[in-house]
C-alpha cells in the first residue's frame, strides 16, 4: 500500500486557508468511506494549520473520536460509551437509525470541534470549514440546543458531555494549554553565537532565535518557552498510577554527563554526529531499506536484520539499494511531522485512514469475527487508536517535565565549548569535552588546518573541536543541498530548518517515538496482524522534488514497512538522523508507547463489548502541588459509588460513603497528614447500578 501526506509537499504557495477548504470538498466529494471519516478529515486539516502541539492535537483527536463512538454506540445495543452512555434505539424508526446516527454523530463532531479549534491560530478558516462540512452534508449547523431527542440535540449533547467531561483534566485549555509553574534552569542558547552558558548540562535550555517558525511556518515566540509542560498531570485513558510524581510508566533516569570519556551522555550525541554525517547524496555509501533488510527488531532497538518473507505473497522481500544520505534526509523530513503537517499523532491516523482503504483489509474488528461496517470500524479504530496517542501523550510529556533532559543541540555544543575529553596531554582537554574520533570528531591543529588539508578552512579556530556534519540549510533550497563538511562543533546544527531547529519541550522520552508505537500496537491489533495489509506499505519521495530542507533526494527513495512496528521505530530513528533526539530517548520512548497502545487497546475492548460496566472504576491517581494525593474516576449517572481508603490493606475506612454520581467524573483529595509515612495509601471503589434511596 501507498502512503500519502496529504496538503505537506506541494512545492508551488498556495494560501493554507484555500486548501484546507478544498481539502473538505474533496472529502465530501471523494465519497469518504463513512460519517466517522469526514470528520476525522476535518480534524486533520485543522491540526494541520494550527500551531504544532502534540500533545494537545493527542487531545483533540481522542475527544473527537470520544464523541463519535458514543454517538455509534448510542444505537448499538452491547457497545458502552465512553462520556456519554444513554441508548436511542427506541427513538427512532429502525429505517431511520442509520440516517439519525450520521446526524447525531456530525453534530457530536461539530459541537466539539467548534469549541476546540477556537483557540487556534487559524480558527477562522476552521470554522469556515466545518460550517461549509454541515452545509454539504444536509444538516443545519445553527440547530445548537440540547433538548429533547431529535437528532441535532442528541448530537449537541453529546458533543458538550465531552467538552464538560474535559474541562478539568489539567491540560489547561482554558489558560491556552499554558503552565506557569515552569522555569528553565538554563538560559537560553542564541543560536548565532558559539559561545554559551549551561547551569545545567543535563537539562533542557530552551534557544533563542532573529526569527523563529513553528515547524508549519507559523512565526513563534523569539525565545520558546516549554510546550505542554503540564501534561503528565492530564487525565489519561488507561493508565491509573504513575510511578512517580507525573511519569507513568517511568523509564528511569536517563544518562548524565560524567568525567568518562564513554559515559552514555557522550556516546549518545556521538551517535547523533555519526547519524548527520552520513546526510550527504554525494557520497556513495550504500543501503538496503528494504523490509527483507531492516526492521522485525525488539522493542527499544534496531537489532533487527528484516522479515525473511512477506507473509501474504510467501516471497521475499526484493532488495530496495539506496544511498544511505538520501535515505537519511527523507526519513528525518518524512516523519518530522513537519510545515502544515498532522503533527505525529494525526500521523498515524492517516495511516490508520490508508489502511482501512486498502483493498485487502477485511474489516473484522481484532481479525475474527464477522466483518463490520465502514461507519463501526472507523470508530472503533480512532476510538482505540486516538486513546492510545492521548495516552503516550501524557506518559511522555510527563517524563520529559520530570526528567527536563537536554536536546543535542546544547549537549553538543556544551561539550565542544569546553573542548575534548579523549587525551589529558592534548590541547583543550576537559572531562566534559567531546571524545575524538578519527574522521568524525577532531582537534584543529596547525597542521589538520594548513592549506589543502582537511580543515583549512578552519584555520582560524587552532584548537577548537571540528565535526563531520551536515553543514545548514543551503541559500536555495529548491536547487541546492549543503552535504557534509567539517564545521566547528561549537556552532552545529540538527538537519532541520534554521528557524526552528529543535522543538520547545525536553528530549526524553521520544514524542514520535512513544506516538508512534503506541498507534502501531493498537493498528496491530484491530487488524489483527502486525502486518499492513499486502504485507507493505510504502510511501515515494520523488528525485529532487521531495525534500523541504534541501534539494534532494537525488534519487527517487521509496521508503518500505512490512509490520505498523517497523513504521514505528523507523519513525524514532529519524530524529537521530534530524539530530532531535539521542539513542536513550527513542528506545524508553518506544517501549512506554508500546505500554500506553497495549493498555488502550485492552481497555477500549472493555467498551466495544460492553464488559466495562462489570469492572469497577479505575482510579487516575496523581499529586498535587499541595503534595496531597488527588484521586479521580469516570462514573455514571445512575450508578451508586462508594470509596474506601487503607494504609495497610486491613483496615478499610469510609473516604466517601455510598453516593449517588452526577456528573461523569467524581474527584477529591486526600491531604498528606493522612498518608502513612512510607507514601502509600489504598483505595477501594464499590459500585452500584442502582441509585442511593
């Protein structure tokens, strides 16, 4: 199968707000597989020409797919939703279900959207567009009230139980997904000027542009300030207990900086100058991309030496030979996410989108058991797959606030700044130095600098570090790439564009990484195989008419997955080849995605089954300020709920006697004199589906 980027590589400008226009008509026009999928569209053309924030695009798409499966489930009689649980099977006509269900379902979208994307950059086109979406499709967007159970107000209803269920998830809406209670401990990096200053080498230092674009050309703030730096504190989907204060699934500590020459701090970002010097189409290294050559690794590593046959055709994979600088340049700008894009978890809802359409796919939700609607496979997949994105969101922006650990960007150029850490009896040593390496990492000597040798024309720079690395965005980038060269490691640079260069949050864990493979588990099990469908999915960066940071590739590359798994890690290694990230996020990055899809997946089943309603509610557990625990879970109304506390699982004491639930989540805190002195506290809940007397 073909993958597509849709609106992302159109060389002549055409104004955003025209094409996410046209984008809805073609939707519409194209005959889109179902109701689920017209919206699903219209998300993703507002993501991508909003400012990039994936954690909270992680939260829109979630809560739009929230409301677009109980609007299905609402009619199906063993499905439960998941905010809004109230069944209409009986108010309508069974002739007339399918036709209120998709008006139910795109006043549900509508109402949402509406309320979400007024915050964005763009809203006016958004709201254009999602207006013209209810012109097209028959339906009067100005029906806005809730009352009675006519199709348009079933659909409000639901539309604003969501917005209501997440009005207090501590992502911040309403501050504009601000956190204040963040300050770097770094100045910032200027990017134009070699010299700089780490209070801390360990922690992320936020940089300081002239001119700074967002990574869809939005201009940005001079100076970035930490994005989403509150969401590990956001209420997830399937994770109940954090590990620690607002980590789940903590991967632990990553690398510090050490007097070692080989600590993992070191070999990390070496690893990321190795990956950018390889970033040059004149040179001739070779490499078989492949699925019969790379990917089938274990999770968090890139052990693996491919699949040896396609499962669907029992042959193997042909040899797919390309240079390793051109393969190096389209996976960092292919799944950099990048200008007008869906960010990473819109990413994978493309995908997701492209693998319902193919041909071979028999929608049998899990891979047993009969085949199903377009309309119930759609929801069922974003309902899964968009709860396992949301899910990794907050996992990973949680580790990345916790941990705050450094980008390469400013380990690189610190390291250099204070010399080379391989030889005491040479120039510029300092146990924090960057180690030598023959060809890669080199002092600048009188005679490595005379004329005609390797850094001439760094002669200036007598004893500072060079590196092998791509050189910066070239003048025209349409007709011209910059290769590799020796350039001082003091001013280095990731292969990205120079007005965004590396994003505004902390490096571990992964974002891409974590989103990535949270989304390839949940696609492995709705389909039922790890394998997209044929057995490959490919996507084709046509020869000069590809790249957006440089002229390139100088070859057609065609880029090859067998299993959503090889898509996904090949995902997490292209931010070493873009110099985003170092080994140690991507791989912890990996393994916590595969936990937040595993869990999501097995839970969302709860709710397609319906088994949910035997389980008593999970607590979502975390800390406040105040260091009081604050304890928080999904009910509903009708039901009955008690809550009981323990320190030692013995005794059981009344925190909440029984209780009838008003509203779709119950929330309170328990002050920290009541906790015993190792930290732990217990909690019960009971539940009743009968109401309180």
């Amino acid at each position: 199968m073909e993958l597509s980027e849709t609106n992302n590589r159109c060389r002549k400008w055409v104004p955003w707000t025209v094409i996410a226009l046209l984008a809805v008509l073609a939707a519409v026009e194209a005959g889109a597989t179902s109701i689920a999928r017209v919206w699903s569209e219209q998300i993703l053309n507002a993501i991508r020409i909003d400012t990039p924030h994936p954690p909270a695009h992680a939260r829109n798409l979630f809560h739009l797919s929230v409301a677009m499966y109980d609007s299905w489930a609402a009619f199906d009689e063993k499905a439960v939703g998941y905010v809004y649980r109230r069944k209409h099977l009986n108010d309508f006509q069974p002739a007339d279900i399918p036709r209120a269900r998709e008006m139910i379902l795109s006043h549900a979208a509508y109402t949402l959207l509406k309320h979400r994307y007024r915050l964005s950059v763009n809203w006016t086109t958004t709201h254009a567009a999602l207006d013209l979406q209810m012109l097209r499709l028959g339906l009067d967007a100005s029906r806005t009230g809730t009352e009675g159970n006519t199709p348009s107000a079933i659909g409000n209803r639901i539309g604003r139980a969501v917005i209501d269920f997440a009005a207090s998830d501590g992502s911040q809406e309403n501050l504009y997904y601000r956190d204040f209670t963040y300050t770097a401990v770094n100045e910032p990096l200027v990017l134009s000027d070699p010299g700089q200053v780490m209070a801390d080498p360990n922690r992320w230092q936020p940089l300081a542009f002239d001119t700074a674009f967002t990574q869809n050309g939005l201009i940005a703030d001079n100076v970035q300030h930490f994005l989403g730096s509150q969401w590990g504190h956001v209420q997830p989907f399937a994770m109940f207990v954090q590990s620690r204060d607002g980590v789940y699934h903590d991967p632990g500590q990553p690398p510090l900086i050490t007097d070692s020459p080989d600590d993992g701090y070191k070999s990390g970002n070496v690893e990321v100058l190795y990956y950018s010097s390889l970033l040059d189409p004149d040179q001739q290294q070779m490499i078989d991309i492949s699925p019969g050559a790379i990917g089938n690794n274990s999770l968090g590593k890139n052990d693996g030496r491919g699949h040896p046959v396609n499962p669907y055709t029992g042959l193997p994979y042909s040899p797919n030979v390309v240079k390793h600088g051109d393969f190096g340049r389209v996976i960092a700008e292919y799944w950099a996410d990048g200008p007008h894009s869906e960010t990473p978890p819109g990413h994978w809802n493309v995908i997701a989108n492209e693998v319902a359409d193919h041909p071979d796919l028999e929608k049998r939700i899990g891979g047993t058991g009969p085949v199903v609607s377009d309309l119930e496979w759609d929801v069922k997949t974003y309902f899964a797959l968009n709860a396992a994105v949301h899910d990794a969101a907050v996992a990973a922006w949680g580790c990345k606030r916790v941990y705050d650990y450094v980008r390469p960007i400013s380990a690189i150029r610190y390291m250099a700044q204070k010399g080379q850490s391989s030889h005491p009896d040479l120039p510029g040593y300092h146990p924090h130095g960057l180690p030598l390496i023959d060809g890669l990492i080199e002092l600048i000597t009188e005679e490595s600098s005379m004329p005609g040798e390797r850094h001439d024309h760094l002669a200036g720079h007598i004893g500072k570090i060079a590196v092998m690395s791509w050189i910066g965005e070239p003048e025209d980038k349409l007709l011209t790439y910059s290769g590799v060269d020796w350039i001082l490691a003091e001013l280095w640079f990731p292969y990205q564009r120079d007005t965004f260069v590396t994003p505004a949050f902390a490096g571990y864990v992964s974002g891409h990484s974590t989103f990535s493979r949270a989304g390839a588990e949940v696609l492995a099990r709705m389909t039922g195989s790890p394998f997209f469908p044929g057995g490959m999915a490919t996507f084709t960066a046509e020869r000069n008419n590809y790249l957006h940071f440089e002229m390139g590739p100088s070859q057609t590359v065609v880029l090859q997955w067998a299993t959503y798994f090889d898509a996904a890690d090949q995902a997490g290694l292209s931010r070493l080849y873009g110099g985003i990230h170092v080994p140690v996020d991507d791989g912890p990055g990996r393994i916590m995605g595969s936990e937040c899809g595993i869990e999501c997946w097995n839970l969302a089943t709860k709710y397609f089954d319906g088994s949910i309603l035997e389980l008593s509610p999970e607590p979502w557990i975390s800390r406040a300020e105040s260091g009081a625990l604050v304890l928080r879970f999904q009910t509903t109304p009708g039901h009955s709920y008690r809550v009981q506390g323990s320190t030692n699982l013995e005794q059981w004491s009344d925190i909440f006697p029984w209780f009838n639930a008003s509203q779709q989540v119950f929330t309170f805190s328990i002050p920290p004199s009541t906790i015993n002195s190792d930290g732990r506290h217990y909690f019960r809940i009971h539940v009743n589906t009968e109401p309180v007397p």
